[in-house]
C-alpha cells in the first residue's frame, strides 16, 4: 500500500555530481516553470525529447500541473536558490517553488540539445530535528546487521542509558522501498519512536527495508512474498535484540505499520518467543482494496473527478479484479507483475484475514490508530480488529481523533500535501506504547 503522495513523477535518476551552474539553464527552467504555471502547457510539450513524449503524451503535463495545484493551493513562485547539478550528459535544474500548502523542488533536466529530458517534483526536505518529547542525553546509538549474507541489512540499535536489562522492540515498516526511518517527505516517524521510546527506557531496532537496499534483487526474485521482503528480516531482528548486551532478551516486542501492521499476525507466528506486539494502522482487508479505495479518495478529494483520475481508479479497479482472477498456477508460472509485484506476492496475501489470524493467537496485542487516516481506516480495518479481538483480555485498542496515517496530528480534511509538512508522532502515542510495553 503506498503512501501517497511523496513524489509526483520521476523520469530520471542518475547519480548526481556538483557543477558551475550556466546561468542560461536556469532561465529556461524558469521559462518552463512560468509556462506551466500560465496553463501554457504545448510550450513546454513543444520543448520534449523523444523520451519525454513517449512518457507524456499531449495534455499529460497539463494534467499533472493542475493536479499539484488542486491538493498544493495556488502556485505562489520559485525562489532564488536554484541550484544545477551535472547529470551524465544533462543539466538538472533543480527550482525551489512554493505553493500555498507546500514547498516543492521542480527539478527539469535538458539534454546537449536544450530538449527537457526529464521532470520531477519533490516536497523540499528540511534537516530532520528530533522530537521535543525525546531527551538526547538519556540514549545512545550505534550500527547493527541485521540478518547475513546476501540479504543483509543496516541498521541502528538505540539503547537507554544505563545497565539495563531494557525492553526492547523492532519497527517493521509499511509498504515499498522504506528506510530505517520510515521517512515520508520530511517526516521520519520511526526516527521519532526510537528516539521518544528510548527517552523512556525501551531500547529501539530499526533497520533498512530489504526492497531498499536490494530493490532490483527482489524485483527479479522468483515466487516473491511478504515473506521475503517483511517477515523474516522482522524474525530475525528480534532474535538479534536476544543477543544485544543490556536488551532483556524475555522482553522483546514487535511494532508495525501499515503492511507491517498488518503482517503481525505472521510475525508473531515466525517468533513465539516474542512478549507482545504493537499494530500501527495495520490493514485489515485486502492491499488491492485498499490501493482502489485510497485512489477513489483522492479523486474525489476537490469534489471532481478528471478523465485522467478516473483513468487511475479504472486501473486500480483491473488490479483488483486481476488479482481475484489469479490461479495458483499463475504463482510460478509467466503471468504478468500487478503494480510491478509478482503474481505469487498477491497469491501469498489473497484470502489473508490478519484479524482472524490473530484471534487464534496468544501473544499480548497494542492495536493504534489515528483517525483521521484515509488510507488504513477506523471503519475499515481498526473496526475488523476490534470485531475480532476485543473479548480478549490481553489486547489493548486505543485511537486518537488528531491523527494520520503516519501518527502525526492535523485538522480538516487530509489531503497528501499533510504529509509533506515537518511534524512529529504525537507524544500520547509514545507515551502509550511505553506505557504498555513496560506494563
């Protein structure tokens, strides 16, 4: 399930390399810019490379503009800061804009032949500061591996000061290609956890997303699942917090969000041993569903829906009837990627009830969730989990009106735009992880 919205388009990456920036590329950037910004929208297709066309076919880039204005506010201008970077054989401007919900950068690249050669926008990124609730002197931190090998992972282990023996708990990730910090535009919320968590004497194991450090490795694994790209690395960071000096290897937990909420149930069931597990914003019903739902959300979100968003909900909609459609066959067979995930991914999820799993368990079970999410839902998901689990004794339910899917507080209507606004996990959800944890 993917956590819309933190980069609009992307049509170029390469590594990037500092360089004297000719002061023509700029204008020309900022030429574009204007055009865009003017609805001038064939002067800029005009100025397309054979790529760019192939990518965005007449009244695309219309489309993409206009949809940043709908959930960014008005365009208000580009600041003076532009910086240019050498690219291969391009030049990427890179233009810090402003509109009336969020800073973006407007990066265009050009070709020798002054073609634009590539376009991405991005939410500007401020230097992470830790959250107010977290007190740097009571916490130190150092590099661990998780795992070995050639699926190993780098990680961070955050510990209370003192002698301890802590609890301790690892931070499963949501969906797609997460780093240790889980970081969404300028948001780290698992930054935030570690650090509050271990301010309150419960030492923290995040670690990079084994589809970050070997994206293009998984991509071509064969019989793909949730297992190879969740679960075990989680099974095995818990099993590594067991043999860390000063971590009380009897009070070791599991906390995720999103995916990682939702595949608890199994993680809980790869490691019997745990002393409790913590859902985030777990999905209770199916990703496709849920991707279909999020992409109805969005559309509907300026209370219009466009011929090319409903051409998004159209696609969405086929991926859930595709997924429906797969025969157990198809797992090791050639059918097609679905959203550029095997057929044996959706197999492996399909018919997947993480309520009805959990009911049957006996580990001690956090549930959270923020209400104001539209991505993972109080009526949804955290209904189904309370549905499933609230006659048992040994889990605890607790959402909070304030917040969203990454536990961060807003007010009105969410939008994607929230997300790329600096914030913090409010501190009651740290307050009440640690709470319970210690409890």
């Amino acid at each position: 399930m993917p956590l819309l919205v933190t980069a609009w388009l992307a049509f170029v990456t390469f590594s990037q390399s500092p360089s004297t920036p000719p002061p023509d590329q700029k204008a020309h950037a900022a030429a574009v810019i204007a055009a865009m910004s003017a609805n001038e929208y064939a002067k800029v297709e005009e100025q397309f490379d054979d790529k760019m066309k192939a990518a965005l076919p007449a009244g695309r880039i219309g489309t993409i503009w206009e949809g940043l204005v709908a959930q960014l506010g008005a365009f208000k201008g580009c600041g003076a800061d532009v910086r240019v970077r050498t690219i291969a054989d391009k030049q990427m401007v890179i233009s810090p804009c402003e509109f009336e919900r969020a800073k973006l950068d407007v990066q265009l690249a050009f070709d020798t032949a002054n073609h634009i050669s590539g376009f991405v926008v991005r939410p500007v990124t401020p230097a992470y500061t830790p959250p107010p609730y977290a007190n740097p002197s009571s916490y130190t931190e150092s590099d661990v591996t998780v795992g070995s090998g050639e699926w190993a992972l780098p990680g961070t282990l955050t510990v209370p000061a003192g002698a301890g023996p802590f609890p301790a708990v690892v931070l499963v990730h949501g969906s797609g290609g997460n780093d240790r910090d889980e970081t969404v535009g300028p948001n780290k919320p698992f930054a935030d956890l570690a650090l509050g968590l271990a301010s309150r004497g419960i030492a923290v194991l995040r670690y990079d997303k084994r589809t970050k450090v070997y994206g293009p490795k998984m991509a071509g694994l064969p019989g793909m699942t949730v297992k190879d790209e969740t679960i075990d690395d989680a099974v095995l960071a818990a099993g590594l917090l067991r043999t860390q000096p000063r971590i009380d290897p009897a009070r070791v937990f599991v906390l995720g969000h999103s995916l990682g909420g939702m595949l608890i149930p199994r993680i809980a069931a790869g490691d019997p041993k745990l002393a409790g597990v913590v859902v985030m914003a777990g999905l209770a019903h199916p990703i496709e569903r849920t991707i279909l739902e999020q992409t109805i959300y969005i559309a509907n979100a300026d209370g219009a829906v466009t011929p090319d968003e409903q051409k998004t909900i159209d696609d969405a909609q086929k991926l859930a009837e595709a997924v429906a459609a797969l025969k157990a066959s198809d797992a090791a067979g050639s059918a097609p990627r679905l959203y550029n995930a095997p057929p044996s991914y959706w197999l492996d999820l399909r018919g997947y009830d993480p309520p009805a799993v959990a009911k049957g368990q006996h580990v001690p079970m956090l549930i959270l969730q923020g209400e104001r999410d539209y991505q993972v839902t109080m009526a949804a998901d955290f209904s189904r989990w309370k549905d499933a689990l609230s006659a048992r004794r040994d889990v605890t339910f607790r959402s909070y009106p304030a917040l969203n899917h990454l536990f961060m507080a807003g007010t009105g209507k969410i939008l994607p735009a929230e997300y790329s606004q600096p914030s913090h996990v409010a501190q009651d959800v740290v307050d009440d992880i640690a709470a319970w944890v210690k409890r």
